[in-house]
C-alpha cells in the first residue's frame, strides 16, 4: 500500500503516519486505540500475522489462526468508527474501546462491540470483546452502512 493514502482505519492520516508504522512493526501502538485501529486494518488487508501476535496469550485459541483466515477471506470491511475508550492510554495496563465496524460482504453488516486491551511489556494486546446491540438510526437518518442513502430506503 503507497504510504501516502489515507489509512484504513478511517482517522484520515497518511497510512505510514498511522497503522502502517504498526503493522510493519516500525513502531509499537502506544495506545489500545492505536492497536484497535491496526488491527481493524489488518482485518482489511488479511495480515492474519498480526492478528495472531497482537491477540492476548490468555485468550488465544489452537484455532485462531484457521477462523482468521477463513473471516478474512470471506469478510471485507468498508468502515471503522471508534465510538469511545476508556483508559488504554501510554500509562494505564489495560484498556476498553468501543468501536462500529461495517462489513459489505459476506452481507451488509455492522459489528458494534466494546474491546478490552492488557498492556504487557509495553505493548498492547487485544483480549475479549463484548458484542453490543447493533446502532440503528431513526428511518430518516443516514444509514450506518454509509451508503448515503437514508435508513428507510437502504438493504430494502
Ligand atoms: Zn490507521
Ligand atoms: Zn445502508
């Protein structure tokens, strides 16, 4: 990917001043949202690799690796917004962001979850999520899927 378009991840920041330093490992994420949003990519761009490292030994499975590659494969991702966090900032060890993922494929769809984050040796690591209630809006609003068409009148 040219190091100069915007990042996947939605923050509007050159890739290479945002995910991508972390992804290629030239930078550690100094935040969870900073990790999040990495792996969000990596979820984009199917670097299963990063996935697997960036994932918390206490809740890494013997399956991971195969589920990965399967959701990668058969998943693609449009958008990310990240909706809240709470601590994961450099001083703290662990770390929760709330974000909003859409998917285009396998079917339009939205993954709306809250995210806990461990610091450990100074890096961060993804443990668990919390599936939350899907964000609908009001059937004149925008959709969520970002189409720009209102709710009412989109996935008809
Ligand atoms: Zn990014
Ligand atoms: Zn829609």
């Amino acid at each position: 990917m040219p190091s100069s378009t915007p990042c996947l991840c939605g923050s509007e920041r050159p890739y290479s001043n945002c995910c991508g330093q972390y992804l290629t490992e030239l930078n550690i994420a100094p935040t969870a949202e900073a990790l999040m949003r990495s792996r969000y990519v990596a979820y984009c761009n199917g670097n299963v690799d990063y996935l697997v490292a960036t994932r918390h030994s206490s809740t890494r499975r013997f399956d991971d690796r195969i589920n990965l590659v399967k959701s990668v494969k058969t998943t693609v991702w449009e958008a990310l917004t990240v909706l809240n966090t709470r601590q994961g900032r450099q001083n703290n060890r662990t770390g929760y962001v709330e974000f909003m993922a859409v998917h285009s494929q396998p079917n339009w769809g939205q993954l709306h979850e809250r995210s806990r984050f461990i610091k450990e040796n100074g890096r961060w690591f993804y443990v668990d999520g919390e599936m939350l209630p899907p964000i609908l809006p009001k059937r004149n609003q925008a959709c969520w899927c970002g189409s720009g068409k209102k709710f009412k009148h989109c996935h008809g």
